[in-house]
C-alpha cells in the first residue's frame, strides 16, 4: 500500500472531558490537568461511583451552544460531534466545488435516547420523534446536512478503533482521486449502555487508570468527538495558513484472537503499526513520540508493550510514548480522532504529553513512559488505537515543515 | 471520479426471506408472506458451523458466517486477505436483550455477551476469527448505504492491494423491540402487508426483513469468475435520480441504451418508489426493469442480495419472470445497472458487468 498522494491536515476540532475545543484541550495536557471525575451528567445508579471522563455540558447547554430548538431530534453524540465539526471546518469553505466527503464513525449512535425512551417510545407520543435517531448512520446524516456535504458520507463502526478507521478512509479515499478533501473523525457519548456493558466485563478501575503501570487495574470511560479536514496536499497550499500536519501513513490489521481480548504478543497492533510506517516509507526509529492506545486494562497495555518491542527490538529503542487516556478516559469510537489532536498538538508545539497517574514498569515489559510535559523535537507522531472483535489501527502523523 | 479498476466476483452467497440457500434456486418459485416483518428463511446453519460456536452466535454472525462461508467454498478458497462488511444496524436483538437487561438490573452484575455482541463489527470480526484473518477488516454502518460503502472499499482496497482477495458484503438482522420502534415511526407498511409486494397501486410503507450476503473478489478475472462489479457510487441526498444516474452513466463511458437490465429497489412503499418510475421514464424507457425488494423485503444492506441477482442474471442470460417488472427479455444480459435508495436518501449506483 502506498499514499503517493500527500494528505494534509487542514483543520481540526475536538470536545472533551480536557476541554470544549482544541486549544482548552491543549491547556489541559499543557498543564497535565485530567478531566476525570464523578457522573454529573448522565442519569444512572452508577453516578457516584465510577469515575468517567465527561464533557461537563447537559443537553440543553449543547444545543444552545449549537443554536438548534430542543424541540429537534439530536442525540448527544451528534451535538459533541457537531461541535468538533464546526471547530475542525471554521476556515474552510466545503461547498468550494472540491469533492468533499464524510466519514464519521461511532459506536453509541443514538443509544442514548433508545436506552431513554425505550418504553416510552411504546407508551406515548411526546419523543418519539427520537426513534429514528437509533442508527449510528443518522447522526454522520445529520452532520452531513449541517456541513452541506451531499455525496460521499459514510459512518464506520469498528469499536475503540472505529475514529482512527475513519481517518485513515479518507486519506485513502483522497489517495484513490475519489476524494479531494474529507471531513473525518468520530463521536461517543457515556450512554448507560456503554457504562453498564463495560461494567459488566469487570473492565474499570476503582479510582484513576494508570496506563502502562504494574499495578494498572482497569480503565476509565470517556466521551468526546474530534474531526480533522484532510486535503489533497495542492489543495491545502493553496490556502494563506500552512496545513497543521501531514497525515503520512496508516495501518489496519484484525488480531483474529479473541472477541473481546487482545493476543499477547499483539499481533494486530503490531502488523498495524508496521502497515502504518510501511505507507510513510518511514523506519520506526524515525518516529519521535507513540501517542499509545493504553487503556490501562491489563490486557491491553501488555499486547501493545509487545507489539512495541517487536517493532522496536528492545525496550531501549522505544521512542518517547504516553497514553493520553488518563486525561479523557477512554472514549471509544472517539479516541481515534481526539488522540490524532493530541498528536498534531504534539507535533505543533513540539511537546509530548504526560502519561498520567504512573509509578511502576510492567516488569514483563520493561518500557517507561512519558510521565511529564517535556519538550522535545517531535518530526512524527504514531497514533494507536485498538478495538473489540479485534480491529487494530495506527496513524502516523507528521510535521508540516517536514 | 476516476474509473477504478473493476473487482471480480469468485463466489457469492445470500440468505434472505427466500429459499437462496437452496442449490439452484433463482427465483422460479417464491415464498408468500402476509406479515411484517419476516425473518430469513435460515438454511441449516451446523452445515458450515460447528454447533458449540452456533450456539453463542447471534443471527448477524451465523448469517455473516455462513454465507461468508459458502461463498468461500463457490471460489474454492479457505481464506481472503481482508474482510469488508456492511451492517445498517449492526447486531439488534443483542443491543435490545443489553438495553432490557439493564434497564431491569442497572447497578448489578449484567450478563455481558450481549454487549460484547451487540457492537456493529462483531460480524466482520467473527468471520476474522473463524477464517484467522489478520488483514484489513472493515465496518460500515451507513443505514441504506452501508453495503454500498463496503463495496466501495473493496474496490479501492483491490486498487491498493493487486495480488490480494477478499470477502465483502452486508447483514442486517430484525429486532423485535426495533421493529415496533419503525412502525410508530411509520416506516413499515400496515395495510395488507405482503410478499410479494404488490407494486401498482402501493400503499405506504415497507415491509421489513432481514438476510447477509457475502461475496469473494479478487481483482484479477479468472474463466470461473462469476461478474464483475466496474463502478459504485453513493450519494446521501438528491433529488434529481435521473442528474445522478447520467452523471455515472458518464463517467463510465456509458449510455443508458447499453444497461441490459437495471434492478431497481422498488419496495412498494406509495411515498417513494416514484422515484424509480421518474427515472424508468427519464432515461429508461422499454428497458428490462427487474425489481428484487418486492420479494426480499426492505433492510439497509438488502442491495448486496440485488449484486447476487445481476450476477445470476449474467449466469443464466435471463431474467424470471417474479423478478421481472416491465421491458421483455434481453437479448443478451451482459451489463446490469443497480439502483436503490431508502425513503428518498442514500442513493447507490451499482453497475455489474459480464
């Protein structure tokens, strides 16, 4: 696979439980400051329990932001998405005559008003004109029409994986001349079914997760949406900014292991990983920071530890990674795109980010993160992110004056 | 759009609310309903999968596996490169056990397979584990677009990829609770429900069923090969058909007089299926028209059953007459044009040739 084309990345936008756009995100990881505490949001009997990463907005304070009626349809999800949408395309003109497309990815979709209505749909008339917010397609439709994109849209739904699929689409997409520009990222909301089918696998800590830690118990959930416009390289020049970042390879691999559980020695993330620098033309040792997938369940952390050393050889020749999921939580479908933010962040103020709430290597590992801001040169960034039913993918992100 | 390279078809097997399973089967004989909705005619699934794993599959994975499977066998394969699947709702009878489950027992400890397989991938993913497949795998989640982006994907993919093959299709299954949700949303047809569908004198709505079909496309042509797909395209909202459909046209050097055959997505539902009438007019006129929903019943990924067909239709060079709706028979089928959409959105293009 090669991308003979350049992709460039032209805007991008994110709402997390770290911030409601890219630069309040950016302050949060500046500061090390982590968005995780108790349900405020959400209406479940897990409230006061479990710790999640939420954006501390309701609703009706989404929908004001956005200027749409509470009297229209829109799920959670579709609001944080279209929030991040308007951020990421602020200075692009879409219906510019260039082909433009969109691929959005989710895994919730309208769950959360299918959970909440879901006697009450049967019992009276007053939401059900939630009922055809269900499919994960009728938000990215939604979404379409607010951006005024009417041809090529499309939603993946590969789990935790699902975001960074959608990224890497489009860049292909771009590659194949079927696309000159596409709008790419993806949306999950908490939805108590989320919260409960997690809670029902034993996969949460009991306080913060700690990524890549001996003693790392468990993960946090999350809820975020993050777009990124990718261009045809030409095309992004021709505008008065450079582009942010260069999105220069990317990978796709199935563990074809377990349902839900990785293979130890990571065979998804890793042939994930070496499809992704394989595209760029790049050696592994040209890469200056691993944004990590590090969800911090114990299965998890190991696979991707051992799909880093068989990369890298040895623990030594690990370049500099943290996992970013302590600040936000896990976000699911999300966490391809806002961690492609976090990576283009890290490229554009040359830092790398904390991986929080660590003190102790995996002693099968033998691999440190990051656990501090630092400076560093960062000309290329690898952006991790695995799923359920075995789906791996990694992005490689590089610096737009390279 | 640039003319991609075409894909070529090896195998392909469908289950639907007709006996497709059936060796031979075309549509000579068709099963009547008078319900909605109706679930697939389910072939004997411990044919291809063993009964232990049958019993935790879900009825998108055995549907999903089983006609992945099957068209495996057809191009005489054991395993692909890449999996690339469509799925309009994903696994909706787990999402629903999930939601009932939790709503009676939120806060104590739930049964958690239905919510590991509720997630939309479990079928692409289950035909990864049951194939040990570590390529490229894939889901698309786009309501009545979902099949359409698989197809799409496979053909960009066999682009990227020359030397490799893969397994491409959709799957959607029926949901009780789901199915109650699109009759008060007024989707569904009420007045006399039937399959066939009568299509002169429709009433509103649709009648919803459910089935998989999976294909194998390699992009290089064998003696065997079945067809070839040339160009798909998509389109979220229009409402000129006829702009979209010349546009294509077009773009693959085509004109409207060279489609032996266009399958049309005719459904019987009163509110839309004008828009294949405009079109038949517009640029079709006397052409075979061959309709295929009035049979199989409406879900997102029901134009993976209408590839099935057109690719049959090339087999056999002709056209039966229960799937047969206006025009005479072809002299020669060698290019079947495919058009759907869904209450007026997601609008596909599928163009299969010999």
């Amino acid at each position: 696979m090669s991308a003979p084309v350049r992709i460039a990345v032209s805007g991008m936008g994110a709402i997390s439980a770290i911030g409601n756009d890219v630069p309040s995100n950016y302050q949060s990881l500046r500061s090390s400051r982590h968005g995780i505490s108790h349900i405020q949001q959400l209406d479940t009997p897990h409230r006061g329990k479990l710790l999640v990463g939420e954006v501390p907005l309701s609703n009706a304070e989404l929908l004001n932001r956005l200027g749409i009626h509470s009297a229209e349809a829109y799920t959670r999800s579709t609001l944080l998405a279209l929030l991040a949408v308007k951020e990421a395309t602020a200075d692009i003109d879409v219906a510019d005559g260039h082909r433009t497309g969109l691929i959005s990815a989710t895994t919730v979709g309208g769950m959360d008003a299918t959970e909440r209505f879901y006697d009450d749909y049967l019992e009276t008339k007053s939401h059900r004109h939630f009922i055809a917010t269900h499919p994960c397609g009728y938000g990215t439709e939604q979404l379409a029409r607010h951006l005024g994109v009417t041809d090529y849209v499309t939603t993946i739904s590969t789990a935790c994986s699902s975001a960074a699929n959608a990224i890497m689409l489009g860049a292909r997409m771009i590659s194949a001349g079927r696309l000159d520009r596409a709008i790419v990222g993806g949306t999950d909301c908490l939805s108590r079914f989320t919260i409960n089918g997690f809670n029902a696998l034993m996969i949460y800590t009991d306080g913060h997760c700690s990524p890549f830690d001996e003693h790392r118990n468990g993960l946090n959930l999350g809820e975020a949406a993050a777009y990124l416009v990718l261009e045809r390289a030409e095309l992004a020049m021709g505008r008065s900014k450079p582009p942010l970042a260069y999105l220069s390879g990317y990978g796709h691999a199935n563990d074809a292991f377990h349902q839900t559980a990785s293979s130890d020695n990571g065979e998804g993330a890793y042939l994930a990983m070496k499809q992704a620098l394989e595209v760029a033309g790049l050696d592994a040792n040209a890469v200056s920071y691993i944004n990590a997938h590090g969800t911090a369940t114990p299965n998890n952390d190991l696979a991707e530890g051992n799909a880093l050393l068989r990369i890298y050889g040895s623990a030594e020749a690990v370049p500099q990674f943290s996992s970013t999921k302590a600040f936000t939580g896990h976000t699911l479908a999300a966490a391809g795109a806002i961690e492609a933010v976090f990576s283009i962040l890290a490229l554009q103020y040359q830092q790398i980010f904390a991986n929080l709430n660590f003190t102790e290597p995996i002693a099968a590992l033998g691999i440190v993160p990051q656990t501090t801001l630092v400076s560093a040169a960062v000309g290329h960034v690898l952006s991790n992110s695995f799923g359920f039913g075995g789906n791996c993918s990694s992005l490689l992100f590089s610096h737009a004056h390279e | 759009m640039p003319m991609s390279k075409p894909i070529y078809i090896h195998g392909a097997a469908g289950i639907s609310i007709q006996p497709t399973t059936e060796p031979g089967y075309f549509f000579d004989s068709i099963l009547r309903y008078t319900q909605n909705a109706i679930p697939a005619h389910d072939p004997d699934y411990k044919v291809l999968i063993p009964a232990l794993q049958l019993r935790r599959m879900n009825k998108s994975m055995r549907m999903a596996i089983f006609t992945a499977q099957r068209a495996l066998q057809e191009a005489g394969r054991t395993t692909v490169n890449a999996v690339i699947t469509g799925s309009g709702l994903g696994c909706l009878r787990d999402s629903e056990r999930f939601v009932e489950s939790l709503l009676t027992d939120e806060g104590q400890s739930l049964n958690p397979t239905p919510f590991i397989q509720s997630t939309h991938n479990m079928a692409a993913a289950a035909i990864a584990l049951a194939l040990k497949c570590n390529g490229y795998n894939m889901t698309y989640v786009n309501n009545a677009n979902s099949f359409e982006s698989a197809v799409l994907d496979s053909m960009v993919y066999l682009d990227e990829h020359p030397d490799d093959t893969l397994l491409f299709g959709g799957v959607d299954e029926l949901g009780e609770r789901t199915t109650q949700f699109w009759d008060l949303a007024g989707y569904l047809k009420k007045q006399a429900p039937a399959i066939p569908t009568p299509l002169a004198n429709s009433t509103p709505g649709e009648i919803a069923a459910e089935g998989a079909t999976f294909f194998v496309a390699s992009g290089k042509p064998t003696p065997s090969a079945m067809g070839k797909i040339s160009a798909v395209a998509t389109c979220h909202e229009t409402d000129d058909s006829k702009a979209l459909v010349s546009r294509f046209l077009r773009e693959n050097g085509l004109e409207a007089g060279a489609i032996d055959a266009v399958l049309m997505g005719y459904n019987g539902d009163s509110r839309y299926d004008y828009i294949y009438d405009d079109l038949a007019q517009a640029l079709f006129m006397g052409a075979s028209i061959v309709g295929f929903k009035h049979l199989l019943g409406e879900y997102d990924t029901v134009t993976a059953a209408g590839v099935a067909i057109s690719l049959r239709l090339l087999g056999e060079q002709r056209i039966p007459a229960a799937l047969q709706l206006s025009g005479t028979q072809p002299k020669q089928i060698a290019r079947v044009l495919i058009y759907t959409q869904r209450r007026g959105r997601n609008h596909g293009l599928i163009l299969v040739e010999r």
